[in-house]
C-alpha cells in the first residue's frame, strides 16, 4: 500500500488549507464534510478528551450510525479506540480489529462492531493530546495507508485551528481582564471615577433622548483623616470597603454605583426623578452600616432631567454632600465649616 495522498486526497486538502474559518467548530463541520467525501464507507468524527471526568466526548461525526457514533456521544476513557491510540503518541490503522491486540479486548470493538479503524491525536504545540479525528468502518481492509495520511494531514489543520481560537479567546479575557482593572476601583471593587462618569454620561443620553429622569448622589465618609491617623490605614480602608458594600447591597441591578477618589462615593438611581425618591435608598444604606458608621456618612443629591447637565448635576450633588456635613458638624458643635 502506497503512503503518498492519493490525487484526490491532494486536492481535498489543498481546498482545506486555503480556507479560513470563523471558529474551530466551523473547520470541524469542513472537515468532517470532506472525510465523509473521502472515506465514504465509513463513520468519522473529531473526539475531545475530557481527563478530569476521564471520558471521550464525540464533538461532531458524520457518515451515519453504522458504528453508533454520533455527536454527543461519549465512552470511558481509557477504554476507548481514541485513547488507546493517542497514548502511542501516533496516527495508527487497523483493518482487523477483531485481531488487534491493542483494540480487540475493548468494549467498544464488539459493542461497536468494528472492522477497521483509523485514529490521529489532535495535538497542540505542546505535545498535549487533547482529542482525536478518527474513522471507523465495520469493514475488514476498509482503509489504505494514504488514508490514514490524508487524516494525519487534516488533524495538524485541525489542531492549529483549535489552537487559534484558544489563543484569541485568551486575549479577549486577557483584553477584558485589563479593560476591568482600567475602570475599576482596586480597593472597593467598584467602578473608579472614570468608568462611573462613564455611566453617568451614558445614563444623561438616555434622559436627553425622553427616558425616565435619574438621581445622582454622592456619599462622603466623615473624618476619614481622623480614622486613619487614630487607628491606622487598615481601618480606614476597612471603612471603605464596608461602605461601599452597603452602597451596592442597597443599589439595584440598572444602577451604578463608584468610588470618586478618597473618601467619596457616586451613585446614579436610574428612573429615580426627584431627591425625596432616593430617601430609601439612603435610609438602607445608614441601617446597613450600623450605628458605627451610618451616622458617619453624609449624602447629597441631584437631578439628571432633560436639559440639564451631568456634569453640573454631579457638582449639585457633591455641593449638597458638603453642606450636609458641614450642618451635622454644626449640631455637633463645630461651627467652622469644613471642606474635609
């Protein structure tokens, strides 16, 4: 038997190569199409490893139910044709099972009815086998030396395309990954300034275009400075987190809630249309914190409506902020207003 392609094997995988394709299960369905072409007499499918739950999951297969392989299918692992064969680290064929010592005493041969088969590990750069592309026949002598070629050929295509797509999957998390660290309060976990202006600009197209008004509020921790100098910065930053965890516990989930720098905080309660609306929603926040550190913080409201500006309905709120903490500080008993 000849282990050159055959001319047709050559001009199937030359079309193969020249192709690009959207996702590895897009090449998988090509080339599945193209064995079926091929190896017309048998069954053909692309396996996957699964090492943890140590079974073989048939991703797709075409070429009909003559062996009882089909999408969806699964065998113990270590008990299957693929596994066998990818443990030898090579493309193998067998056109006697029956009387293959490496194939004959699995369940699968006779529950299967296999005659012939042929198997190529699918595998990465690293030498990693992750799956298998296979062909099972219940022929004897179904297969010729340049089949098992034209699949060995196939699978190093197939294999560099899954590759791809995990590569690029990992730079989309990675670019994702790095999107989120760029607008995110590392501290509190809640959107940094940036992301939350971000919001807040988003939210006032919204109203511009006719949607419901919104509330934007900003919250202040008092004396953080004092806190931070009595007990040290862990506290301070203990604080902090405990704040902005009830500032979310009590948003919805259209809201936005982020950390302004420091010790302030913004929120934007979407469909809220007046200060009295967003009363709840700084009631649940102080009853969250206790005794400790709801009297400690201090709120100030504005109105995003149509026509008005988020910036300076953002610059009412903080104004509203400060001048409720310099009134608590004047019933306290401090008379020199405070811009800290």
């Amino acid at each position: 038997m000849s282990s050159h392609l055959t001319p047709g094997h050559i001009t199937a995988t030359a079309q193969l190569s020249g192709r690009s394709f959207a996702s590895f299960a897009e090449a998988t369905t090509a080339v599945l199409e193209l064995l079926e072409d091929q190896l017309p007499a048998s069954v053909v499918w692309v396996g996957h490893f699964d090492c943890e739950e140590r079974v073989l999951r048939v991703v797709d297969a075409r070429g009909g139910t003559a062996v009882g392989v089909e999408a969806g299918f699964q065998a113990p692992l270590d008990s299957s044709f693929c596994h066998v064969m990818a443990s030898g680290r090579g493309a193998q064929m067998s056109n006697d099972v029956p009387r293959d010592g490496a194939y004959r005493d699995l369940d699968a041969a006779s529950a299967l009815s296999v005659g012939s088969f042929l198997g190529v590990p699918l595998e990465l750069n690293s030498g990693e086998a992750v799956g298998t592309l296979c062909a099972m026949s219940t022929d004897l002598d179904a297969f010729e030396a340049s089949d098992l070629q034209l699949l060995t050929v196939i699978a190093r295509i197939l294999a560099y395309e899954l590759e791809r797509e995990q590569r690029e999957r990992e730079q989309r998390v990675l670019a994702d990954e790095l999107r989120r660290l760029a607008t995110t309060d590392p501290l509190t976990g809640l959107a940094n300034r940036r992301r939350f202006l971000d919001a807040l600009q988003l939210e006032a197209g919204r109203v511009a275009r006719g949607g419901p008004g919104a509330c934007v509020l900003v919250a202040d921790l008092d004396d953080l400075k004092t806190l931070n100098d009595r007990h040290g910065h862990a506290a301070g930053d203990e604080a902090l987190r405990r704040v902005s965890a009830a500032l979310t516990a009590a948003a919805r989930e259209v809201d936005v809630v982020g950390r302004l720098g420091g010790d302030e905080f913004g929120v934007v309660l979407v469909s809220c249309t007046t200060a009295a609306d967003s009363l709840c929603f700084q009631e649940r926040v102080v009853l969250d914190l206790g005794d400790d550190l709801g009297s400690a913080v201090s709120f100030g409201v504005g109105v995003l409506a149509e026509g008005r500006e988020p910036d300076g309905v953002l610059a009412a709120a903080d104004a509203a902020m400060y001048a409720s903490k310099n009134e608590r500080r004047r019933r306290l008993g401090n008379l020199q207003p405070s811009r800290g």
